[in-house]
C-alpha cells in the first residue's frame, strides 16, 4: 500500500522535500512507517525522539495500524516560549 509522508519544517530541510510516497505491507503501523522514514533519511533519526505525528490530519499514535491512501504529517516539536 501507498502512504504519502509530508515533512514539516526542520525535517523537511533535511528531507529536501516536502512530501514523498512511501510503499509499506498491508496491516503495516505508524511505527513501521517511521522506521523506513529513518532507514531512508538517517539524519532524521536523532530529531525524531520528540516526533508529532498525524494520520489524516488527527494526532496518532505508533501502534495506529495505516490503510492504502493514508497522509501521514512528521511534525517536529514546538519550541519557544
């Protein structure tokens, strides 16, 4: 199946871009999305320890299991005050 990954602000520098298409087994989890994410940009790794994620635009969790068509957001965390 077919899960489009957008990346946001200091993932999408490092990305190069601001989306790309990822092909994962049926049945497959967030978490295994994020760990082919990390195998394909390893410099995202250590920046994903406070990963925000969303499914749909919904806030989700690493177990939320993905269907074909899902757009997944990787949103680093919010930093200021």
């Amino acid at each position: 199946m077919k899960i489009k990954v957008r990346f946001f602000a200091s993932y999408r520098e490092i990305a190069g871009r601001p989306e790309e298409v990822f092909e994962l087994r049926e049945g497959a989890t967030l978490s295994t999305l994020i760990s082919k994410v990390r195998s394909v940009y390893p410099k995202l790794t250590k920046l994903t320890d406070d990963l925000i994620v969303s499914v749909n635009k919904r806030y989700a969790k690493e177990d939320v299991v993905l269907k074909e068509g899902d757009e997944v957001a990787l949103l680093p965390p919010v930093s200021g005050g």
